[in-house]
C-alpha cells in the first residue's frame, strides 16, 4: 500500500497565490513517485479534513500566517499526525521577524541594527536615522512572508509611507539599517545532526531589493549558482545557517536570507516553508548537486515520516 500524502496549500494568508503553485507543484511531484496524494486548498476547519483523509503525513506547502507560523502545526500536532518542516515552536519563531532578530544576537549572529515600534509609540525619521547611522533604512511589518509589505526608505516622506503600509499588515513594525550588498540566500535540508547545506544562491533583483515582484516573476530578477561571494563569505554564511538550523530547531528544509557586504555577512530572515516551485529558490539549490525536484521532494516527506509515532 502506497504512503498517503495530505497536501495543504493556499490558505488565508497574503501568499495565498503562491502557496497554491507550491502546493500543486508539490503535489504532482508526489504522483510522479508513487504516493497517494490528496490535496486540500486550506481555509479552515483542519480536523475535519485530517479524520476524511486519513493521510500517513501532511506535506504543509502554506505560506505565511495560518500556516508558516505553527498554528496549523500544532493543530496537526494535538492530532498525532508527522507533517513537513519545522515544529510549532521553531515555526512561530522564525515567522516573528523581532523575535528572531533578538535570537540571532543570542547566538552570535551579525543581523542588521534595528529599532521596533507599536502604532502608539513610532519616532520621526530624523531620529531612526540617526539611532541606526543610516539616511537609507527597511520597514517591515513583523510576520509577513515573501517580502510583503516592505519598504526602502530614504527621506521621512518615504519612511511614514512605509511605516502606514507596514501597520495596514501588522501591529508591530521593524525599522532596519539598510546593508548594501550582495543578496544571497543558504538553503539546509535534513535534521540536525544530519543535515546539508546546498550551494549558496545569488540573487540578482530588478529592482533595489528582493521584493515580491522579482520573487514571483522569473524575468524579474535572476539567480546565480554559485554565489559570486569571497571564501570566507562563503563559509561565514554556512556557519550561520547550520548555528540557526541547530540553535532554532529547524526541521527537514529551511532557506536563511542574507546579505553580505565587503566586510561582512548579515543574516536577514528564516524560511521555514520557503516556496515550493520547480523554479523556486530550494529546488535551484538543489537542483544545483543534481538533486531532482521530485526527490527532493520525496526526501522531505521521509525525513517527515520518521517522526510518525
């Protein structure tokens, strides 16, 4: 009898279109080897569609809040069923951009200077400037994916538009020094103490950062294997990624955001279910060691199903 495969995608966050072609890609890739597949476009009521299916585990191809942020895990977890990625914990962590900026401090990992604030409490651009030693500064809301509802901002006209699209997103804002630099990207499969990095991606953006346009149209931006990166960046960039992917407790595949400079190496953000295309950032860095789509896909479930209890 074939392994049974729930494929949840789509959802309700702002990656909803996205999470639907990770999803379907992912889906189809399980067909091609063998599974029994049953997919679910996500909207709620987990349990129910869980008892229907009965699945061995759940492959979560959902991006964003309800589904990258460990509500749907642990969800999946009061119901005893293995899932992909990372655990309740680890997955809510890594979504929390301010909390994982604090964490990356802890364990001795270079981030940009930030400051943070609540609609209640923001501080003039003349002043956050001055805080960070940057004219040029990032605004993000805390828990958006996929770079949504980030601005670059240069004067304080830019900045409270920035500060005004960020709190439409969220509660909480982050305010970032801006690193110049070379856009690179470490992408980790397996779990700890088994795991490997894959070759670091470069990423050539059309536009001044990797925004959601260059991610999500292939002409928009274009990605280098591999990274055009000195040596000792190379191997300060994989030394960070595998201290997040213990110290985090990433599981099965993560994709860590970085930005190295002239100097230095500066890590961004953690992806816990990065996208899930053929084309997708994950399956290039694989697809680089000759690692097919298809097993790559296929690892990720096993590495999952040896959870099963």
């Amino acid at each position: 009898m074939s392994t049974r495969v729930l494929v949840l995608y789509g959802g309700k966050s702002t990656e909803r279109d996205i999470s639907i072609k990770s999803g379907r890609a992912v889906s189809n890739a399980l067909k091609k080897k063998g599974y029994e597949v049953i997919e679910y476009d996500f909207q709620n009521h987990i349990e129910d569609v869980v008892k229907d299916a009965n699945p061995d585990v759940v492959f979560i191809a959902l991006h964003g809040k309800f589904g990258e942020d460990g509500t749907v895990q642990g969800a999946l977890e009061l119901m005893n069923i293995p899932y992909t990625g990372s655990s309740v914990f680890a997955s809510a962590l890594c979504m929390n951009k301010l909390f994982s900026k604090f964490m990356f401090r802890e364990i001795d990992i270079k981030t940009p200077s930030f400051a943070y604030f609540r609609r209640d409490n923001t501080l003039p651009y003349s002043y956050v400037s001055e805080l960070l030693g940057n004219d040029t500064l990032v605004i993000k809301p805390v828990d958006q994916g996929s770079t949504i509802g980030i601005t670059i901002a240069k004067n304080e006209d830019s900045y409270n538009e920035g500060l005004a699209k960020a709190f439409e997103l969220s509660d909480l804002v982050i305010v970032e020094d801006y690193i110049k630099g070379t856009e690179i990207t470490v992408a980790i499969i397996g779990n700890y103490p088994d795991i490997h990095v894959l070759p670091i991606i470069e990423i050539v953006p059309a536009h001044e950062f990797y925004d959601f346009e260059s991610k999500y149209t292939p002409s928009m931006s274009k990605h280098i294997i591999p990274a055009r990166i000195s040596s000792y960046q190379k191997t300060l960039a994989e030394e960070y990624a595998k201290r997040i992917y213990k110290e985090f407790g990433l599981r099965d595949f993560a994709r860590i955001d970085m930005i190295a400079n002239s100097s230095d190496v500066y890590v961004l953000e953690v992806n816990t279910i990065p996208g899930f295309t053929e084309t997708s950032l994950v399956p290039d860095a694989a697809k680089a060691e000759n690692i097919s789509f298809e097993d790559l896909v296929d690892f990720i479930v096993q590495e999952a199903l040896q959870r099963k209890r």
